[in-house]
C-alpha cells in the first residue's frame, strides 16, 4: 500500500483529535447544563413543598387542604406541568391538585415524617414529571396527631425541549468550528508543503532531464536536503567523467605500448614465434578493449542529465560510418520516432549503437537500416528505446549468435581475430537493464535489436 | 608523398616513421599537438596521422585548427580510448579515418593508402589510365599489362603524378613532397628521373604518358579510367 500523503496524514490525525476534543467538550457541557437544570428543578420544587406546606389549613374531614389565595396558580391549570397533592398516611388523599386530572399520576409513595424522596414519573401521555415528596406530621386542633405525605411534581418536557435546543446549537456551533478549523489548517499546509511540492516538481524535472539540478531559495529546513541532493548528483557526474577520464588514460597508456610491440613485429610473420606474440598482443587488446568498455558504462540512471535526442546521436554516427566505408557504396537508412529521446548516458549510446552500425557496415553488400523507436511500458514515467540494425550481408548463423554475443566475456576461451563489438553492445545493453536479439533481417543479413527500458 | 605522423610516444613514432619510410613515403614527425600543428602549416602534406592522445594540443584540437585553417589533405586518426563517442567527434572535426591502437602496420597502410587514392579523386584500388596500371598496394606498374620495374624513387614521381593525373605538378611541389628536408634538392634530378620514367613506360614513345609544360611542371597525361 502506497503510504498517504503528509497532508492526509496531518489532516485526519488532527480531525480525529478535534473529534476527540470536541466530543469530550460536548458531553461535559452536556453533563453541567443537566446537572445544572435538575438542580434548579429540585430548588424550585423545594420551595413549592415549603410553600404548600405553610398554606396548609385543616378541613372538615380530618384533612389538610392548600388555603384557596394559594399563590401558585399552575396548581389549578390542568395541563400546567406543575402538580401538587397531600395524602394522609392512611392513603386517603386530602387534596389533588386540579392539574392532575387526567394525568393518571400518582404522586405519593408511602413516606414516615421528615423523610424526603425525589423521584421520576411518567404521566398518561408519556411525559416524565419530577416528584418531590415530604412525609410530615400534622397536629391537628383537636390535638391530634396525624402523618401527611406532601408531593409536588413538575413535567420535564420544557426542560428536554430546552436541553435538545441546547444540543442542537451546541452541535451546530462545534460543527461550524471544526469546519472553520481544518479549512485553515488545510490551507496552512498547503503553504507549508509547498516547498515541499517544489522540490518534488524539480525532482521530476530532472528525472525528465529539463534540470541539471534543484533551484535555489528553500527554507532552512529543506535546504540540506536539496544542497545534498544537487551534491549528489553533481558528484555523479563528475565521477563519472572523472572516471572515464581515469580509464581512458589507462587504455592510452596500455594500449600504446601494445601499438608499438605490435609495430614492431611487422614483418616478421613468417617467424612462429612473431605470429605467437602478435596473436597474444591482439589478446590483451581484447581484454583491455572489452573490461574498459564495461567498466566505462554508465549503466546509471543518466539522472541530472539532459536526455539524449537519438535522431542527433545516430545521424552523428551514420555520418561517421558513411565517411570511413566510403569505398563500400553503402546506402544506410535511418528511421527515427519524432520526439525519440533516450534517458540514459549518451556515451552509452553511442557506443551500443556505433558498434551495432559498424558490424552491419562491415557485412553489408549494399544496404544498412536503422531504426530507433521508443519502448513505453505502462506505469513508467519515461520512454526507453528500441534500436533495429539491419544488413543485407550474409547473416550470422543461428548456431553462432550465442558465441557472438558472448565472446567478450569468454575472452579466454576465443579464437583470435573475431571481434568483440557485439559482446560489448550485449554487455552495455544488460548493464543498462536492457537485452540485445540477434536474427535475420528481411533484407537477408543479419538483424540486431536492442532494448532499452526506461530507467 | 609527404606524410606527417604526429605521435607522443617516442618509440611508437619512430618505429611508424621508419616503416612509413620503408613503404616509400617522405614522412615528418611530430611529437606533440603543437609540432603538429606547426609541420601542418608550413609543409606541403599528402596526408597526416593523428594521435588523439597528444600533450600541449589535443588531437581533436589540432585537427579542427588544420580545418580551420583549410588545410584539406586527409588525416587518419590514432585513438588509444577507442570509443565511439571519440571517433565520432574526430571525424566530424575533419578526420578521415581512424585506426585503432594497437593496429597492424599493413592495416594502417592500407588505410593510408586508400586515403591518398581517394584525395587524388580515385574510387578503385589500382589506378588505370588507359594502358598504364599503378597498384599502390603492391607498388606494381603495368603497361599493357606487362610488368614494368622502376626503382623506389622513379615509382615514387610516377605514383604521385597518376594520383593526379590531369593536374599540373611543378617540379618545386614534386621535390617538396617527394624528398626528405635534409635532401639534396638539386631539380635535374627530378629531370633525369623523368626521363627514365618515360623510356620506361613508353620505350617505343607512342603512348607520351608525362607531358612537359615548358616552366610550368608536368602532367600525367593519359585520361583515367575510372572514378576520375
């Protein structure tokens, strides 16, 4: 699984915090808005018991009754919400409040004087009412003494009505906010990572070869990675040339001496031992000639390099082959795909495609084909290249296109006076991840493929 | 034919300069770019051989300020590097050939060889003007088909006056390219070489192959037979 953008990761690790925070901030006021209501609920039906209580007359029938100037009105509104009632201990009911009817509730649980209860009821239509209830003892009078139980309740739909108003503001505001807060921290990262998507965006210009290196003017924080970067690829480079350089004069200083024993033994082939000596000379250029060559590839990625226009490269070398095989009358066609570009080391190329051209020039009779096309796979970002060399010469056989290609690398075992350039164009081939085919062409020689994906 | 080898290894060069020799060319030598560009200057080349490994000027160098300057004789290249990239580079700047190290002599001088043929304007390998034959790579004349011999140097006037045959050739141009710097260059000589020359390949003096232009030079005046 491709891991998730920095963004997405910031932006879902800070929505689940502010869910988290948001959502432990909402039960909490929650809790305190509830716990705050009840307790004014409880205070406000204290003071209504206290209230019936003080109003309380005697009545005929050895009951209390509220005196009529009650000053709670509700009392009498059915459909009020605030109930009273005064039960004798003996479960006769003294008085109801006229707001009961109809309700079906029963307020008054069995209570000893002085004992206090709260409770919660459901009234007829489902509504829940509070129930405050006191037991007391009444002296009558007559002197006698008898238990009442005192209750008041109120309904608590207002109050659920308030408390979902409260939520849904609650919510809404929350909701608002959270919105407002990531908006910004979006766009705040979007700011942040903009170097970042810069640096990405040069990074693919250089793989795309329109950049040698990063450009300037980073934050501090990116700058190391991007002055390591341009290091790097610059250290690259330079190694490389640096490298090659190396190597070069090391041929030049081995294959000089080579020339002059070389030179020196011209004449004297009837001697075995001057044809011995040469052969062997001929041997060590071989292994020189083929190690160079592999070690002077590239074989890299061609990164921070500009691409190699192919149609420029090949009619570069045509033009060459053309001027030393003058005499040959050799017609060569080049075909080249527009916009046919290689991502890779042109020194690599050139050589691949100088010793393929040179082979067919060598075989032709008359004619030599080139053609060079790009090879797209799915998914990679660049093109690679599909080089064809063709002739009309004799061919190589089936039976000895493996030993063709192979013969670099099995110098040891190789007959003197063949030559390695296909070996060579095999073995850059591979160390640029690609493969080299040998076939027939159907100008009747031999047909030379290479495969280049892109890197 | 006046060769020039530039050449930074001493015993390579030399070795070079002496076979060159022995093949009948008049060679100079040059042991850095600069000596080589000094020799392409002032003398009257056929051909040069060309390091590209050279101290002070490269051979790269040296051939694009030859070209520069117009000096249009061919110039074979020596590459030690033998990469394409090189080559490639050296022909464009003007080079004709190349020639990897370490060669062959025989190879090199067939190069050479074709190379002088084809400046000459020359597209087969042995030149033919009308019954006179030259094979350069056997130094081998024919009249009629039948063998004539003539001595090193007598092959060396003729050889050059077919190469351009048509062409006018002072007797300065031929001392100058055919002898070496420290020679005698008395102009009877060219003369006397002449005239044995003419009795050679034309004992009955019917065919009249080399005209004198009274103050002027000589032409090699029979017409080629091909790739002229």
């Amino acid at each position: 699984m491709q891991p998730r953008s920095l963004s997405t990761r910031l932006l879902a690790s800070v929505s689940v915090l502010l869910i988290l925070f948001f959502g432990i901030t909402i039960v909490a006021l929650d809790f305190v808005f509830r716990d705050l209501a009840e307790r004014s609920v409880r205070d406000r039906l204290d003071v209504q018991l206290l209230a019936l209580i003080s109003a309380s007359e005697e009545d005929s029938s050895g009951g209390l009754q509220p005196a009529a100037e009650l000053a709670e009105t509700r009392f009498s509104n059915p459909g009020s919400g605030m109930y009273g009632e005064i039960v004798r201990a003996d479960g006769y009911p003294s008085w109801r409040s006229p707001s009961l009817a109809g309700t079906g509730l029963d307020l008054s649980p069995q209570l000893k004087p002085g004992e206090r209860r709260f409770g919660e009821l459901h009234s007829a239509d489902g509504a829940v009412v509070l129930v405050l209830s006191r037991g007391i003892d009444w002296e009558f009078s007559n002197r006698k003494r008898r238990s009442f139980v005192y209750s008041v309740a109120e309904n608590q739909e207002p109050y659920y009505a308030q408390l979902h108003r409260f939520r849904v503001q609650l919510f809404s505001w929350f909701g608002a906010l959270m919105i407002l807060l990531l908006g910004s921290l979006a766009i705040l990262l979007r700011r942040l990572l903009a170097p970042l998507r810069r640096v990405e965006r040069e990074i693919e210009a250089v793989e795309a070869g329109q950049l040698t290196e990063l450009g300037g003017g980073y934050p501090r924080e990116l700058l190391g990675i991007t002055t390591n970067l341009n290091t790097l690829l610059r250290s690259e480079r330079d190694r490389l040339a640096r490298y090659r350089n190396t190597l070069g004069n090391l041929a030049h200083s081995f294959k000089t001496p080579l020339a002059v024993m070389r030179n020196l033994l011209t004449g004297t082939h009837d001697l075995p031992i001057a044809r011995q000596l040469d052969e062997q000379v001929g041997r060590m250029d071989d292994i020189v000639k083929y190690q160079l060559k592999r070690a002077a590839a590239s074989g890299g990625t061609g990164l921070g390099t500009a691409p190699v226009d192919v149609r420029d490269a090949l009619e570069s070398l045509r033009g060459a082959l053309l001027k030393v095989y003058v005499d040959r009358r050799i017609i060569c066609d080049l075909e080249v795909e527009p916009g046919c570009m290689y991502f890779g080391d042109r020194e690599d190329l050139t050589e691949m495609a100088g010793n393929m051209l040179d082979n067919a020039f060598k075989w032709a009779r008359s004619r030599v084909r080139l053609t060079a096309s790009r090879l797209s796979t799915s998914g990679a970002r660049r093109d690679g290249l599909h080089l064809i060399v063709e002739d009309d010469g004799p061919g190589i056989p089936v039976a000895e296109r493996a030993r063709v290609l192979d013969r670099g690398a099995r110098l040891d075992e190789r007959v003197s006076g063949q030559g390695i350039g296909l070996s060579v164009v095999r073995e850059l081939a591979q160390l640029n991840g690609g493969s080299v085919t040998l076939d027939e062409s159907p100008l009747g020689g031999a047909r030379i493929e290479i495969r280049l994906p892109p890197v | 034919m006046r060769l020039l080898v530039v050449e930074d290894e001493t015993a390579l060069r030399e070795s070079l300069v002496g076979q060159l020799k022995e093949a009948g060319f008049n060679v100079d030598a040059a042991a850095d770019g600069e000596e080589g560009l000094y020799c392409g200057r002032e003398y009257a080349l056929d051909l040069a051989i060309v390091d590209l490994g050279l101290p002070k000027l490269p051979g790269l160098e040296l051939i694009r300020k030859l070209r520069a300057e117009s000096k249009s004789f061919p110039i074979l290249i020596l590459t030690a590097r033998d990469k394409w990239q090189e080559k490639v580079e050296g022909l464009q700047a003007g080079a004709d050939d190349y020639v990897a190290k370490p060669f062959h002599f025989e190879e090199l001088l067939a190069r050479v060889q074709a190379l002088l043929r084809r400046s000459g304007g020359w597209a087969q390998p042995i030149l033919r003007c009308g019954p006179v034959a030259l094979d350069p790579r056997t130094q081998e004349v024919t009249v009629h088909d039948k063998r004539v011999e003539l001595t090193s140097f007598e092959y060396r006037i003729l050889e050059y006056l077919i190469h351009r045959a048509g062409e006018v050739i002072s007797k300065a141009e031929l001392t100058e390219r055919l002898y070496a710097q420290d020679f005698d260059r008395d102009s009877n000589t060219i003369e006397v070489f002449i005239g044995r020359l003419r009795r050679k390949l034309d004992p009955d003096d019917t065919l009249k192959p080399i005209e004198t232009l009274r103050g002027r030079g000589y032409r090699f005046a029979l017409q080629r037979d091909s790739g002229g």
